[in-house]
C-alpha cells in the first residue's frame, strides 16, 4: 500500500511539474484552449482519484461489504462517500490490515449512523400559535 501512495504521489508531482511548465508556454490570448485543457486535466484527476478510490475500496472490503456500500451509494451519496473516505484514511493509518467481512463493515457503518445521527429538534411557539392556557377562562 506504501508502494502505491509512493507511484500516486510520483505521478501527481509529475502532472503539476507539466502543469507548471504548461502554463508557462501558453499565451495569454488563448483563453478557450486553456480552459478546455484544464476542464481535461480535472476531468483526467476525477478519473484517476475515483480509479485509485476503487482499487483501495475493492483491497479493503469483501465482495458483500463492497455490495453494501454500493447500494449505500445509489442511496444516499453523500453518506457512501462519507464512509469511503472514513474507509480509506483507516486504511492508510493502518487500523485496517485485512479485508472486511459484511457483518465487519455493518458494525462500522453502525458506529457512523451513530456519531453523524441528526438529533430532530422540534420547537413550538406557543405565542405565535395563539394558544394560551390563560385565555381559559
């Protein structure tokens, strides 16, 4: 995995080294050629990151987990990319040393659901609602 981190970081230094030497040579008046070729270089980086984000995914979870947080996704996207990302930073720590079974990996989106839960607050104005005890009479 080390090795891995070692070849992404080399291969990002190199694209910012073009980038840099890129954007040097270009000229100033070329505004559209630019902007398609950074609308590429983005599109190129998304590809990368989301190809690098599956090998770790498919080196972390088992086939099930992997189902799980496949339906997870199509559900709620920002939660399965929530739980990637926590996925991937246990990983490069090194809190995750083996694949992660299904019921592994439901006790960790469990403890997840638990800290991010949304605590539902309802709060009624009684003043504005013109509900009173005292008008009773």
């Amino acid at each position: 995995m080390d090795d891995e981190l070692a070849m992404i970081r080399a291969r990002r230094l190199e694209q910012l080294q073009q980038q840099h030497s890129e954007s040097s040579k270009s000229p100033l008046g070329d505004n559209s050629a630019a902007a398609a070729a950074d609308a590429a270089k983005k599109e190129e980086r998304k590809e990368k990151e989301d190809e690098f984000r599956n090998s770790m995914l498919t080196q972390i979870l088992s086939q099930e987990a992997r189902a799980r947080l496949n339906t997870i996704k199509t559900a709620k996207p920002e939660k399965g990319t929530m739980v990637e990302d926590i996925l991937i930073n246990n990983a490069r720590m090194g809190a995750i040393r083996s694949k992660l079974s299904e019921d592994e990996f439901r006790n960790i989106l469990e403890k997840v659901s638990e800290r991010f839960k949304k605590e539902t607050k309802v709060q009624f104005d009684r003043r504005r609602a013109a509900i009173d005890s005292d008008d009773d009479d």
